[in-house]
C-alpha cells in the first residue's frame, strides 16, 4: 500500500498537482485502488466508502491503475532476459 501510495505521490509532483487538492491524498487513493484488486469491489460501493463520487472514484482508480502500469517491465526486455537464462 505504501509503494502504490508513494507512486501517486510522485505522479502528482511530476504532473504539477497543487498540495491537498485532491479529495483523496496518495495513501487513501492507493487503499481504493488495491481494495478494487483484492475484492473486485464495485466502485460506487468504494467511493462510497472513501466518502467522494463515483466518477472520482473512477479517475483515481484509473490513475492508480496507470501509475501501477507505468512501472511494469517493457515486454521486448522480459523476452530478451528470458532468452538470455
């Protein structure tokens, strides 16, 4: 949860967000994002939960998503490690 919320936090400076902006901080959009992976949870029910709507909690859990993928290994290189051992 840490490592995802220290993600966000580092996508927010590099994207230029303004501190405490946001309805979420890194942290609790970060508990949304791997609620959503870990129970499969309707994001209504999670936005509910983190008291923002709906299409906020799509946005943040679309970034999170985004922030996660960024930072997976490129395909060609798994290949290429792969076919070096």
């Amino acid at each position: 949860m840490e490592y995802l919320a220290r993600l966000l936090a580092a996508y927010r400076r590099q994207i230029g967000t303004p501190r405490r902006s946001r309805a979420l901080r890194p942290f609790r959009q970060a508990v949304l994002a791997l609620r959503w992976f870990r129970e499969r949870g309707r994001v209504h029910r999670l936005a509910r939960d983190a008291g923002i709507s709906q299409a906020t909690g799509y946005r943040y859990l679309y970034e999170a998503i985004s922030v996660l993928a960024a930072q997976a290994p490129d395909l060609h290189a798994v290949l290429d490690r792969c076919r070096d051992q």
